[in-house]
C-alpha cells in the first residue's frame, strides 16, 4: 500500500490576501483540491492524509461542501513546523503502507509520471525527491558581500513528491528537530541514509506568490 502526507500549512502572506494560498481557486477549483486529486489520478487506492492547521479545518470543510469534493483522505493537525506537522500526518498513516510520500499542498501540478517515477524508485532505494536543473546563472554569496559564479551544472532544484521507505520514515521523523530540517530528505539523510534524485517535472511549480498564481491559471487553461 502506497500513501501521501500532504501539507498545507500555509497562511497566504505572500500571496497579499485573506485566504490561504491552498485554498484560492485556480480555473474554477481550490489548489489543494487538485493536488489530492493528481495522487488519486496515480493510484486511487493511495492513503491521502491532509495536514492542515487546525484553525483552516472549518473553512477547508466548508469549500469540500460548496465543491462537492468528496475524494477519500484522513485529516490532520498541523504542528509548529513543517516538521512537526509531517511527523504529526505520519502518525495516521496506516501500518500497512510500505511507501510513503511528503507533498506541498500548493504543488497541484506534479505530473503522474513524476509521482510513478519517485515510488517506483523509492520502492528500490528507500529514499527519493524529484529534481529540475537550473536554467539561470546562479551566484554565491560570501559572508564578506563579495559574489562568484557557480558551476549551475552541480546544482539541482528540488521538487516533492518525497517518497520514502516507511520504516525508513518513521525512524528518521524521531529524531529530535533542528533547524537544519528544511524538507523531509534533509530528515532522512540526517538519519544516516543517502538520497536517490529522480528527474521531475518543470511544471511542478510551488504557489506561493501572485506570479505563480497567474502561472497556475495559464496552465490550467492550456
């Protein structure tokens, strides 16, 4: 058995308004919506356990009325961090699940060959994130203020689904949290095993920003 913790935690600060950015409808439904139903699209047996901050719980069941939306998913309390509310979304998942996958709410456009591509090879080597190159010139930024060029060509933009070995992922979410735990492969490697990298795809954007909102809308319509 497969499963998914998706998280959607976010408040919508950046977007400059009231609703949070999993909620804002893009070409007539709310992100968070088809980004439960892009996983379903995959396998719909799959677990879907949705994190969410309790004070959204309300208005999140309130859009499942006015959309009709009754895909199958097991809600749960979102934490301080997004550690604490992935470690949070792991405690209901079901023991049988042998893969488990961390999603951003807000990444609606994750293809169906990136998600089979993550569980396929995770299924072999415990640990996997999806990843893009870099397009542009990159730069470091030393401590001084000084700037150099980097070679881009060793670098690589990284994408969820995260999927790992179950097992795997629970051990490594009892670990004590730091700082350093900026997504759930920085857990596991943490924890002492590697991480594999399969490529992901470009439209796999995170909404975060009015500009990626009006992307979103540009590729739903096309």
């Amino acid at each position: 058995m497969k499963a998914v913790v998706i998280v959607a935690g976010g408040k919508g600060l950046r977007m400059g308004g009231d609703i949070p950015k999993q909620f804002i409808p893009v070409n007539g439904k709310p992100v968070l919506m088809r980004t439960i139903e892009r996983f379903l699209e995959y396998d719909a047996a799959m677990q879907v356990v949705l994190v969410l901050p309790e004070s959204q719980m309300d208005y999140w069941h309130e859009l499942c009325d006015t959309y009709n939306f009754r895909c199958p998913y097991t809600i749960a309390k979102g934490g301080e961090t997004r550690f604490h509310s992935v470690k949070n979304g792991l405690a209901e998942v079901s023991d049988s699940a042998s893969l488990i996958g961390v999603h951003d709410g807000v990444r609606p456009f994750v293809s169906v060959q990136t998600i089979a591509s993550c569980y396929d090879e995770a299924s072999q080597k415990g640990a996997v994130v999806p990843v893009i190159d870099i397009v542009e010139t990159v730069r470091h930024i030393e401590s001084s203020g000084r700037s150099a060029t980097v070679p881009r060509s060793e670098y690589q933009l990284v994408q969820t689904p995260q999927v790992f070995d179950a097992c795997l992922l629970r051990s490594a979410y009892s670990q004590p949290y730091t700082d350093f735990f900026t997504d759930d492969a920085s857990v596991v490697e943490s924890f002492g095993h590697e991480i594999s990298l399969v490529k992901g795809n470009r439209e796999n954007i995170k909404i975060t920003t009015p500009f990626d909102l009006a992307i979103a809308n540009v590729l739903c319509s096309s």
